[in-house]
C-alpha cells in the first residue's frame, strides 16, 4: 500500500456528461443550479457544459446561457467539451469563467473511433494534428492525451494492451510535432470492460513507457465494479480521476443503452476517505448534491450512497 497518493484530484463531470445524455428538457436554471451546488462541496474541477452541435446533443444547446449565468466560485477551475474550432471559439467567449486547455483525443479501438467519429485510427491522428495547430494558433496549450477505449470495446472487444500504448505514442508524436508539452495522460473505460488486473496492466505498462507523466482515469460503471477499478488504481498512485455525481450520464456511442454512467463522485470519495486519502470534499454535502442531481433529471440515478448516506454520518449516531 506504499504507492498509495496522500491526495485526489477530482474532476467532476456530472453536469456535461449528464445532462448531454438525459432524454428531457433540464431547464438552464437547474444546470446552473447543480454546477454551484457541486462547487460549495470542495469539488475544485467541474466541467460544467459541452460546446457542441445541438441539433446533435440538443441537452447543450444553452451552453452558453449556463456558463453565463452561474457564479464562480474562487479556487474552483471550471471546464468545458469542444470538438472543433466552432466549440473552442464558443470556449473562449468564456475565457474569464473558464479553465481553457487543448487535449488530443485518441482511440485504442478502431471499431469504435469509426462508430464514435466516423473515422479510424489514422484519420483521427491527421485530424488531431490540426486541431492541435488549431488549439495553438488560439493561444491555447495542449497539454493532455486521452485514450478512449482503453481497455475494452463493444465493437472490438478486448483491447490490447500494446494498442493503448500505440494510441499514447501517436498522441506524443503528435504533441512532438508542434511543440506541445504534455502533462497528464487520460486512459478511459468508455464501455465499461477494465477489471482491477487489466486496470494494473494497462497502467503498468504505460507507466513503464511514460514514468514521468501523470496517469489520469476515466471510469465508467457499466458493470458496477468502478469503485473497484478505483481501488485498484489507487493502490498503484494514481491520483487524478474524473467522476460524475449520482452517476450521471453514460456514453451514446457505445452501443449500450441505459448502461450506468461513470463512477459516482459520492462513492469515489467515500473509498479515498476510507483509505486515508485526502479528497477535500465534503461527503454528506455531495451527497445532497447529488441527490438534487437525482431531483433535477427526475428518475433514480445509479449511486447507492445518495441513498444509503455516508458511514460517518452513521457513525456519528452509533457514537
């Protein structure tokens, strides 16, 4: 247990992915709502919205009336999803509000870069080296690869493991060409495969390869062992992870409907609490939060907690 981080990084990503995925009409006023309340419980990294088409993803066509409306809170760094110059000019309206930095997005599954973008492998490493140049050319630094797919696909199944790594190093080579220095690589479980040995294989051997970049996860719980991919993660010293509160969202790309979204933030930092490592969340908080999540979408969200409560809250009646 010697690996494990004194602290998490938490990047909070409820209200953009869940509110991009839900079937009704959120009113602006609750968005606005979530991502303040999700602010006053410590939480220091919310993505708060996605730039996108909306007649592709109409739950974000006020994107910019919710970025407009909610009130900062100091020391939290707010964040938001573009694809294309179109989002990151929509972005930078915001650059007062928001945190604002470029990614390079990459498959490890060609099966599902041509289901998700309509385009493989390949064309993807062309497209990403323009919207590097693009990202540049605004004055924004590209400074994180992310790896969908990491460690499994519906379309493909079991991933290998050189095939992430063969993503990461194209994402390098990419950032190589135009001077871009990266910091943080992001391997995601987009369709929910990793298991806690595949999660320490795949980190494994990224670490191996990139032992000076941080590793960061991004979990879904599709198969309700999220919470235990964590687990293992921790064990090995990540310390960066991205999670949605009451478990919000899912992906629409990954031919799985109705799957659970990503790891609950409420059970991510109960986990860390229980470990001894450092989340600066107030727990009982974030569970109001995402119980109000759970209000404002209308249905019953995937987390336990927000049902159950935190073991500290029963401990202080058993006291």
């Amino acid at each position: 247990m010697s690996d494990l981080p004194t602290s998490v990084e938490i990047h909070e990503e409820g209200p953009r992915e869940g509110f991009q995925i839900e079937p009704g009409p959120i009113s602006t006023a609750d968005k606005i709502r979530l991502i303040e309340a999700l602010a006053d419980t410590g939480l220091k990294h919310i993505q708060a919205c996605s730039f996108v088409n909306p007649k592709l993803v109409p739950g974000w066509a006020d994107a910019e009336e919710v970025i407009a409306g909610f009130k900062p809170v100091d020391g939290v760094h707010y964040t938001a999803l573009w694809f294309n110059k179109r989002g990151l000019d929509r972005a930078l309206e915001f650059k007062d509000k928001l945190s604002i930095s470029g990614s390079i997005s990459l498959t490890a599954s060609d099966a599902f870069s041509r289901q998700n973008l309509n385009r493989g492998h390949e064309e993807n490493v062309a497209a990403m080296h323009k919207q590097t140049e693009v990202h540049q050319a605004a004055g924004v630094d590209v400074v994180r690869i992310g790896v969908m797919a990491a460690f499994g696909c519906n379309f493909e199944g079991d991933i290998p493991v050189a095939a992430v790594l063969k993503a990461v190093s194209d994402g390098f080579a990419i950032a190589d060409a135009h001077g871009a220095k990266i910091n943080v690589i992001s391997l995601a479980d987009t369709m929910g495969w990793a298991i806690p040995p595949r999660i320490e294989k795949v980190i494994g051997a990224v670490r191996e390869r990139w032992p000076d970049v941080d590793i960061a996860l991004h979990l879904h719980n599709t198969r309700g062992i999220a919470v235990a991919n964590a687990h293992a993660a921790l064990k090995m010293g990540v310390r960066r992870f991205d999670s949605t509160v009451g478990g919000l969202g899912g992906c629409p790309f990954a031919a799985h409907k109705g799957a659970a979204g990503n790891i609950c933030t409420e059970e991510l930092v109960l986990l860390c609490e229980e470990m001894g490592i450092d989340t600066g969340v107030d727990l009982d908080r974030l569970i109001e939060v995402g119980q109000m999540a759970e209000e404002i979408v209308g249905h019953v969200l995937p987390s336990e907690l927000i049902h159950a409560g935190s073991l500290n809250a029963f401990r202080k009646q058993v006291a």
